[in-house]
C-alpha cells in the first residue's frame, strides 16, 4: 500500500519534490509490443533520451497533475476502477511525430473506442466524487522519448495491440518512474 504525506493543495510549491506526483490512469500496450516499440526507438538517430518500456502508455484520465496526492484518493480511485465495465477494444498506431522536446506515436485515425473507455471512465470517476482533470480535446499519444535534435512526422508501420486492461499509476515528479497502484482487466 501506498501512503502519501497530507499537504494542501496551496502548498505544492513549498513542497518537496518527493511529495509532487502525477497520479492517473492509462492503458499500456502489452510487455512484447512495448519491447518491439522500445527497440525501433532506440535505434532512430534523432538524438533524446528513450523512456524505458515500463513508462510506456496512453494516459486516460489525469487524478492529480504535478501536485500533493491527498491521502487515500490512490485506494478511492481503486475502488472506482473496479467497478468500470467496457469490452477490450483494438488500437492502432501508425504514425511518429516529433517536435522541439518530444517524440510521439499517434493515431491517423480517431480510436473511438478508446475515447468512449476514457468518457466512461471519467464519469464514473465523476460520479463518485473524485477529482480528475479532463482538459482540452482527447489527443491520444504515446510518447517514446525526450529531448530529440530533429522535428519531423511520418508514417510508419503500423503498431496494434488489443487493450485488455487499464492501469492507475503514480508518477513522482523527476523520479522518472511509475509505481502501478492497480491494474484492472476489461470486462464486458
């Protein structure tokens, strides 16, 4: 179990880095597709750091952002995972794009079924209470490294998983790691 340190909100700045997390929930491509995608990346020669293939995801729905996780929210939004009902759903990327700091796998085509897990999800979080951030318009992406040389969009081979499960990770800000608070299969 995890425990977080009880700070307000107001106070995030004062606090210590150790204490400012990201906590959400996503989908993760499954360990032999992010071991094929971490390999293709590491041998493109754009310069940037690689995320390890453990980091690699599609980020649903943001519970707290670059702030103080308040004690409890990881066990609540557990217990609202639990409950989320949806069919596993295929998903297909089959473009790199890179810009000034990042590079990113996106779709060409909308994942439908993808923004209706993550509608699904954000009501049920909503009914229940917690707090979560939707903001702007959903641009899923996965992103593979940090810090390239080059800018640039292309076609690529495409790479498809089904999605069977969702996760809720705990990123501590600057640690570059997450800690999976739970994982949660899709059902129909």
């Amino acid at each position: 179990m995890i425990r977080w340190t009880l700070l307000m909100s107001n106070q995030c700045a004062s606090a210590p880095e150790s204490a400012v997390h990201n906590l959400f929930f996503a989908v993760r491509p499954p360990q032999d597709v992010r071991a094929r995608v971490a390999k293709a990346t590491a041998s493109l020669p754009v310069g940037g750091k690689p995320l390890r293939p453990d980091r690699l995801h599609i980020s649903t729905s943001n519970l707290v952002q670059r702030d103080v996780v308040p004690p409890g929210l990881g066990e609540e939004a557990a217990e609202v995972a639990a409950s989320i009902r949806c069919a596993p759903f295929p998903v297909m990327f089959d473009r790199l794009v890179a810009g000034a700091t990042s590079m990113l796998l996106v779709p060409s085509a909308p994942l439908d079924r993808l923004r209706m897990f993550r509608e699904r999800l954000g009501f049920t979080l909503m009914r229940s209470g917690l707090p979560f951030r939707l903001a702007g318009q959903f641009r899923p992406h996965i992103t593979l490294l940090y810090g390239n040389d080059l800018t640039f969009e292309t076609e690529i081979d495409p790479v498809i998983w089904t999605v069977e499960e969702f996760v809720l990770i705990d990123s501590p800000v600057g640690k570059t790691k997450h800690v999976e608070i739970g994982r949660w299969p899709l059902r129909p």
